[in-house]
C-alpha cells in the first residue's frame, strides 16, 4: 500500500510532512505547503526534501512554477528544488540571499507584493524581528495563514534530558502552538511588529498552518490574536 505523502487542507492546498532538521541538536519536524495557483501551476511554501514519491505526487497536480522560502532559516531543501525544477522562480524572504549566494533568488520578497504574484495568495512580512523576517502567507480560496517559525509546537516527550528543560522554557511545548520566547524577545521594534500583525489580523482567517506543530482547523484569527497578545498588551 502506498501512502500518500500530500493531504489535503482546503481548496487548492495540500500539506506534507518531510523528515527531521536538525537545529544546535534540537530535532525539528518539517511541513511544507502546495497550492495550485489560478493562473496555473503549483506554489511550494517552504520546501521540505523532495523524493521520487513526492516529485511524482506533485507531477500529478500539476507543474512546479514557485517557491518560498519564507524566512531566511528554512533554506535546507532549496538547492535540490532548484536542481529538480530549474524553471520554477524562487521567492525569498530577505536576508536570504546574503546567507546564500549559491542560490539564483528571482524576487525578494518586499513590502509590496511582486506584481506577478498570484492573485490567491497575500503575505505580510512580520517586521522588527532580529532573528529574521518572516514572511507570513495568507491562502484566499482555503482562508489559511501559513506561518513558518513564529508560532510552534512540539508533542510533550519530543525532547528529551536538558533540550525538553530548554523547550518548555522557550514555550515551545505549550498546549496550544506559541511564539518561542526567543523571538518574543528578538521583536525589538515592538510598534513595527504591531503594525505588522493588525494587518495579518485583518485577514478572514479560519485556519492556521506552522512548519513545526499541529494545524489549527477553526477560528484562525481569534487563535492568531491570542497567540500573540503578549504583543498588543
């Protein structure tokens, strides 16, 4: 029996998990997003690594025409895409190209959305972050926001001796996805921040959708704007 490695979130959006990226010895679990554009073809949102049975899930949807890399942590698996699908334009978060030069980057992603971006997707980059600037990713037709590392959950046991002691510290065993506190902390500019997120809060939000922790299928921006009211308080 084969199991499918995409599942379906919503209209026109499929999620896969990818195996384990290993971060200073913490162990993280990896999603990626696929979205089939209007115009055509398919978006990668954060790309996990890609083998034959995914490369030909994705033949069967159709063809790869984007990726994201949405911030400039989650690079690991962009040289492969690029190799596998060189037509395919790259979209990154800033501060990537400085990390990786070996990459051919089409657009970086800006305060402005590229006037070629598809008209099913909007994003809002989350400024004031001195960890990174994540660009945050809103799916009109499945009324989903794609985070990357800004929001996350790990399974109580996942870590293990002092990484479980560090995790629960950093809020990164919570029962609900949260923002770690390292980068509560590397918000600095605070008001940037604020002004970031009304705008993603502006967004009719049902669902929510992380690299590393359990989707929210329900009431999306009330989860958002609880999530980070440490933020607005």
């Amino acid at each position: 029996m084969i199991t499918s490695r995409l599942h379906p979130f919503g209209p026109e959006i499929w999620l896969a998990d990818g195996g384990q990226a290993q971060v200073a010895g913490f162990r993280y679990p990896t999603r990626m997003a696929v979205i089939g554009l209007t115009g055509g073809g398919l978006l990668v949102w954060s790309p996990v690594g890609l083998d034959d049975d995914l490369a030909a899930e994705l033949a069967a949807l159709g063809e790869v025409a984007v990726l994201v890399a949405p911030n400039s942590l989650h690079d690991l698996h962009l040289a492969q895409w690029s190799s596998a699908f060189p037509t395919a334009r790259l979209y990154a978060a800033p501060g990537l190209a400085a990390k990786r030069a070996d990459l051919r980057i089409d657009v970086e992603l800006g305060e402005t959305p590229p006037g070629d971006w598809p008209a099913d997707l909007d994003y809002v980059l989350m400024a004031g972050n001195a960890i990174t600037t994540e660009a945050v990713f809103f799916h009109r037709p499945s009324r989903t926001v794609l985070f990357t590392d800004l929001l996350q959950q790990f399974p109580p046991g996942w870590f293990t001796g002092w990484r479980a002691l560090v995790a629960r510290l950093d809020l990164m065993t919570q029962p609900q996805p949260a923002v770690p506190r390292k980068f509560r902390v590397a918000f600095t500019d605070r008001r940037a921040a604020r002004a970031s997120l009304a705008r993603i809060l502006d967004w009719p939000s049902d669902k929510v959708v992380m690299a590393h922790g359990t989707p929210v299928e329900r009431d999306g921006r009330a989860f958002i704007a609880g999530a980070f009211g440490w933020l607005t308080a």
